[in-house]
C-alpha cells in the first residue's frame, strides 16, 4: 500500500500543483489544519515565490483583517510605512509576530521595486476586523466609506452627516465588550443606534454603487475599490454585532456564517483583481459544509470556500494541508490506519498528494478519521478526500528554533 501510496505523490512546488488542476485558478487556496506554525507559512511563501515566477500571479490574501492589511498593502506597493509599523499595524490575530510573515513582507517589497504598477505584487486580508471572542466598532470603516464619499460627491446626496455618524457609534468600548460574546446581552448590535447605522451604512454603501462613473473619472480605480471594501466591512461588522445579540439557538451559527460570508465577499474581490493565492484555515477554504463544537453545541455553515466555489467553478482550486506530528503541541505519530498515518509511512518530509490518484489507490480502504489531543490542530476527515483538488502533506511541523 505505502509503494501505491507514494505514486500518487510529487514534490511541493508549483508545477506539480499545477498538474493537479484542470486550468490555472483564479483563486488557488492552500489551507491550513493549524495557525501560529511558521514551518507552514515558509511552505506557503516558497510556493507563491513560485506562482509568481513561473504562473504570473500577483496576489497574497491571507486570513487577516482586510482593513488593516491595506497597510501592508501601501508598504510592498510603493513603500509606505517602516517595517516593523507595517508588522505592528497591518495584521490581526497576532500574525505580525510571524518571522515568515515579516520575510513574506519584506521579499514581496523587494521584488516590486522599480516594478511597473501593474505587474506588482498586491497583499490582502480576506478577514473581517474581528476575532472569534470580539468584533471592532464599525467607526474605522464606516467613517472611511463616509469620507470617501463626502470629498467627492454634491452633499445633499449623502444621508448624514460625519457628526451624526460619530454620535450614533459612541464609545468603541461598547462594541468590544469582551463579555458580549458569552452573553448576548451584553451586546449593542441591536440598540436604536446600531439599527440606524445598517441603515446609513446600506444608504452610503448604494450611493457609492450609484455615483461609480463620476467616481472613477475622478479617483482611482484602487482608491474606489478600497471604498467599496469599507462599505462592505462596515456592513458586515454590524451584521456580525446583530447576531452577537442574538439570544436564539442559532446564535452561533449565524455568527460563523456572517464571518465567512465576510471572507467569500473580499474573496471575490480579490478574484477580479486577477489570480491570487489564498492562505487560511483548512475549515474556511474547503467545499464540504464547516463544523466546529463550541460551548452551546455544535455549529456547522458554509465557509468561504464554499461560497466562492459555488461562484467561480474551477476557477476556485483548494489544496487541503495535512500534518503528521506537531510534538511541541502533543501531537505524536498518526495510528496506521488514518490517512495522516499512510502519508507518514512515506520517507517524505513534504509533498503534493494527487487525490484523484489516491482516491483509485485506495479504492474503498477504511480509514478511521484521526482524533487531535490538542484544541488547536483540526485534522483531515478522510470523508472529505473528493472535495480536495490535492493535499499537502508535511511529516513533521518543528518549533521555529529547532
């Protein structure tokens, strides 16, 4: 079996990912079943240094808040921002700490200097301002979006004032309210105030839509579709704040759902900008239905992937990334008979894994879904095999000083 096994596998490079994929992607995701490993993200710049060489693409859009990586964004395009800033300011959830992410920045700056705008390389957070525990106040992107719009279109056209917005928001500490996530109540997503502001925000957000060509003609194309993504933000922040109200069964789910509905928009957006790689998590970027066990149950919704997969067909291509043994975690050698332990009998250290292949190798084996004794590391249903146009397989994720 390991002999028929190790036929459907190829080194991890683009060309082999390549061969996996009927055409080139627009969006070529790779997932990740853990964060905070930065033996995962040197694999992920090795392949987008390739993708970019040798496929032409041009994009980065990682799990991050979307609004914070247009400081990143500035800083490899035109070099706007000192680095350690850019580190600092433009990632959320930790990320900036990352060395990889910081040789990520600094080689994408590198290669852009005295490059042409448009065969420069563009950084993206596909995220929403928020974090599982908490969300931002909508005031950065919301008053973002209002700016934008006041600086450019005739004043009657807008439906407030920047004061008016300032007074509905309030105190920013009311948003984040670290309590609010375990107890509804706690929440302002459905005062007065916040049902207003989804009414302001929908209103700026469709005179934006409506005022396009005279925006166009007097901004750029880059300046618009960043107003485009604070209306969208901001829209999608006060959905998030409402189901953070949310008393009902559902709260959860409806949580989940709003985030990665959040995700697949800048996805696309991302899309038609030209083709990307998309790094995140495996539980965002895959086909199959999400499923998480949290404190009220289980949750299931569609992620990202699913949504944008359903959008763009085989423009979509998601790479599901599988890992034999995270020691520093607790997580030891894979048993046998689970899809980690058939990989982890190949001498491989990393490889491309066909599915396809494997899929007719293993010609209705059972394989017994492996069991993590740590929180922090998702592992591969092998039920999920089909929904995944390749995997990859690292045997072993070490600490980052070992």
């Amino acid at each position: 079996m390991a002999t028929d096994i190790k036929e459907t596998t190829h080194p991890v490079d683009a060309a082999a990912v390549m061969r996996l994929l009927p055409a080139r992607p627009r969006l070529l995701a790779l997932g990740e079943p853990t964060h905070g490993e930065d033996e995962l993200l040197d694999l992920r710049n090795d392949l987008f240094r390739q993708l970019v060489e040798e496929e032409g693409y041009r994009t980065i859009a990682i799990e991050s808040c979307c609004v914070r990586a247009l400081i990143v964004d500035d800083h490899v395009t035109s070099g706007t921002g000192a680095l350690d800033e850019v580190m600092e300011h433009g990632f959320s959830h930790d990320w900036g700490a990352s060395e990889a992410n910081r040789a990520l920045v600094r080689w994408m700056r590198a290669f852009n200097e005295d490059r042409p705008a448009p065969d420069r390389l563009r950084f993206a957070g596909i995220d929403g301002p928020l974090e599982i525990t908490a969300a931002e106040s909508p005031r950065r992107a919301l008053t973002a979006l209002h700016d934008h719009l006041a600086a450019r279109v005739d004043e009657a056209l807008l439906p407030c004032t920047g004061e008016t917005l300032d007074d509905l928001l309030g105190a920013d500490d009311r948003w984040t309210e670290p309590a609010a996530m375990m107890d509804p109540s706690r929440s302002c997503g459905r005062s007065p105030e916040a049902g207003e502001l989804r009414l302001l925000a929908d209103e700026l957000a469709a005179l934006l839509d409506a005022q396009t060509p005279h925006l166009l003609a007097t901004t750029s194309r880059d300046d618009h579709d960043r107003a485009r993504l604070y209306g969208a933000t901001a829209l999608g922040l006060l959905r998030y704040h409402h189901a953070m109200a949310d008393p009902s069964p559902a709260r959860m789910t409806r949580l989940c759902a709003v985030r990665d509905a959040m995700m697949a928009h800048n996805l696309l957006a991302v899309a038609a900008r030209g083709p990307a790689l998309v790094h995140a998590h495996n539980s965002h970027l895959q086909r199959e239905k999400s499923s998480m066990r949290m404190w009220e149950g289980p949750v299931e919704w569609w992620g990202a992937g699913a949504l944008v997969s359903a959008e763009l067909g085989e423009e979509y291509a998601f790479l599901s990334t599988v890992l034999g043994t995270i020691r520093h975690q607790g997580v030891d050698a894979p048993p046998p008979d689970t899809l980690e332990g058939l990989l982890y009998a190949l001498p491989d250290e990393s490889c491309v894994v066909d599915t396809r292949s494997l899929a007719t190798t293993l010609d209705g084996t059972r394989l017994t879904p492996r069991e993590s004794p740590w929180f922090g590391y998702a592992p591969f249903d092998p039920a999920h095999l089909a929904d995944s146009d390749g995997l990859v397989f690292v045997r072993d994720v070490r600490r980052g000083t070992e």
